[in-house]
C-alpha cells in the first residue's frame, strides 16, 4: 500500500516540519536503514545516496527529502536499525521466548548485516543530540559494531543458558517478505564527531544492560 505509506512516511513528516519552522522549533524525523539498497561492504555514510528498494523505504527517503527542503535550518534526521526494547514486539523478545519456553530448533538468517540497537540507548543519544545544540543534519542512531541476525540469536540463547546450536543459519531466501530488507545495513557514525557527542556503544554492552528488563 504504497500510496498510504507515501501519506505516513513522506507527507506527514512534511507537515509537520513546516509547522516547526513557523514556530522556529526544532525538528527530528526518525528514519532508517531501509533508505538504502543494502548493497554494501563498509558503513553507510550520513551522505551517501539513497537507493531505497522497497515500498517502506522509498517513503521513509521522501520524507527525509521532504523534511530537509522544507525546514533545512533547523531539521534532524536520524536514521536507525535493528531496533528492540523491553516493550512492544521485536526480535530479541521472539527469540527469548522460543529459548525458553519451546524445546525445537529455529531457522535464522546469517546473510543480513546490521546492528543491533537498543531503543532506549537511541533515545538517550537524541536527548543528547537535542541537549547539544545542534539544529540540522543527519545522524546515525544505532549502536556500534554489528553482527547477523543468526549471530545475535546464538548469543541470545546463550546468555539464558540454551543450547546455541539450536539456531540453526539460513540464508534470506527461506523467510522471503513483502519489503525486502537490505542485505548490509551496518550503518557510519562518523558525522557525531562534529556535534560533540560520542556514537553509541557497541551493541553487546547495550544488550547486556537492557537484558534483565527484558527478561
């Protein structure tokens, strides 16, 4: 349904940075790795061209595009990934639970890129980002490092004391979806440099405090 996700993810943030650019407030437009193609083999830089391959991140580039022609002095985008917290659905919460509540194998892919991000370490970061003064740019919201998502299950069932070798690897032809995610989305952090706060720590160590919360 591409022509709603235009009106939520492109439209939408477009209002809404036109109305803080008459009130002369500061605007965050979060985005995603799903801007680019995903063909890769080093970080994607905050500048680098967006070749989006799928619905959802065609609209989510429209709205990074509509947001910085609109309001360019006082817009921030921050791009993330990978994203999982105590709350809500997402991965690390799937894979906890099958480890220890069912006794089967499960079928992971090992031939996706990215990093794993806690999203409370990624509200911190754009409090700091706020906190620093800065008005415009685009910035890399995820944690450091990167790993598979069959990487990230194995550590999962270890952590809680399951057999990693459970998680059996596949590759992202078995689990075919609607929008294609990028294969590499390892996302650069080197734009942080110039506003005075430091990138996000690895994600290990992010997982490692946000753990017993989820559990």
């Amino acid at each position: 349904e591409e022509k709603k996700a235009l009106l939520v993810n492109a439209f939408g943030p477009k209002y809404l940075a036109e109305e803080c650019a008459e009130s002369g407030v500061r605007f965050i437009q979060i985005s995603t790795d799903y801007v680019f193609s995903g063909d890769a083999t080093s970080p994607w830089g905050e500048f680098e061209e967006t070749e989006p391959t799928s619905a959802y991140g065609r609209t989510k580039a429209q709205g990074e595009r509509f947001v910085l022609d609109v309001y360019p002095s006082g817009s921030l985008v921050v791009r993330t990934a990978w994203l999982y917290s105590p709350g809500g659905k997402n991965f690390v919460k799937t894979i906890l639970k099958i480890a220890l509540k069912e006794n089967r194998d499960i079928q992971v892919v090992s031939d996706q890129i990215g990093q794993p991000t806690s999203a409370l370490d990624l509200s911190k970061q754009i409090h700091k980002l706020v906190n620093s003064g800065v008005t415009r740019g685009i910035y890399h919201g995820t944690n450091s490092g990167q790993a598979t998502w069959f990487e990230l299950a194995q550590l999962l069932f270890s952590v809680v004391g399951q057999d990693p070798y459970r998680v059996k690897e596949v590759n992202s032809l078995a689990f075919p979806r609607p929008a294609k995610r990028p294969q590499y989305s390892v996302l650069g952090h080197k734009l942080w440099k110039s506003t005075g706060v430091r990138p996000m720590r690895n994600w290990q160590d992010a997982l490692n405090d946000v753990l017993p919360e989820i559990l």
